[in-house]
C-alpha cells in the first residue's frame, strides 16, 4: 500500500540527507517486511543519478553491481549488498547538476515552436557521394587529430550561446 512508497521515499531523502544509520534504517525495514529487493536496487540506480551524479561517478557503477549482486544472489544474501550501496550513497557528495541540465534540455525541446532546428551540416556523417557533394561534414575537425581543443560550433543556430547547464531557454 502507500507505506510501500512512503518507505522508499524516506530511504532516498535520508540517504539525499547523509543519513546513514536511517538509510540502513529503512533499507532493512523495506527488506524485513518482504520488499522485493531489486525494486530497491532499481531505486539506487536511479539516485546514483539524480542525486550524486558527477559529485562522485562511481556511484552508478555501485549501484549497478548492487543491482545485478542481487539479482545473482537474491535474498537474504543480497541485503549486506544493498546496506553497502545505501551506506556508499549516504556518505557520498551529492550534486544534480546534470539531472537539472538535462530537465533544461527536455524544457528547451518542449516549448519549442515549429520544426525542430536542422542537425548542423559539419555534424552530419557523409556515408554516400551525394550527401559529400551536400556539404554533410565539411568543415567538421576530429578533435583527437589536434593537440589543443578545437573552437567548433555543436548546437544548432538557433541555440548557439545556450548553456543548459546555467540557464533555462524557452
């Protein structure tokens, strides 16, 4: 029922808080009233993401060998595995800085009016004569052939200058 959800709500907001005697807290109260485990490991994915994210990029990586641990072993054994991710997401730093960013791209694509704006012509593959002779990739510069970073436009036109790191563009 709601205690279901109101269980992993307060595991994902102690471990958000850097709590980690009540994020085992309520871990092992999901687990000891019969949750099924990979839901819980399903949920670490996702804060591994959402809630630490490039503060520390290991994260996914735990999360995601807590996950298959568990579907290896299942329960009761799998439990000391997800107390161990738990513990990891609690004590890890925290930053949603690609989880907004990427709220911001999905924003800018949404209140977006008329056609979507046309992939750059450097940007696209010229697998064919006829697409070449368009002008599909010309002027492109592989930045692994230059020792410095190369000045290259990525985004459309419409949407040079944007930063959806820092701003929302509408």
């Amino acid at each position: 029922g709601e205690e279901h959800y109101n269980c992993i709500s307060a595991l994902h907001k102690s471990m958000r808080g850097s709590d980690e005697n009540a994020s085992l807290y309520w871990l092992a109260r999901m687990l000891e009233g019969g949750e099924d485990p990979l839901y819980v490991a399903r949920r670490l994915v996702r804060f591994a993401s959402e809630d630490i994210g490039l503060a520390d990029p290991l994260a996914l990586t735990q999360a995601v060998a807590a996950y298959q641990g568990c579907h290896f072993i299942g329960m009761p054994e799998c439990e000391v595995i997800l107390a161990q991710c738990v513990v990891y997401f609690a004590r890890a730093p925290k930053s949603v800085e690609v989880y907004r960013a990427y709220g911001n791209v999905k924003e800018c694509l949404r209140m977006h009016t008329g056609p979507l704006p046309p992939v750059p012509l450097h940007l696209r593959n010229a697998p064919t004569r006829l697409m070449k002779n368009l002008g599909y990739g010309k002027g492109y510069k592989y930045n692994p052939m230059y020792k410095e970073p190369v000045e290259q436009d990525y985004l459309p036109e419409e949407l040079k200058g944007t930063d959806f790191f820092k701003e929302r563009k509408s």
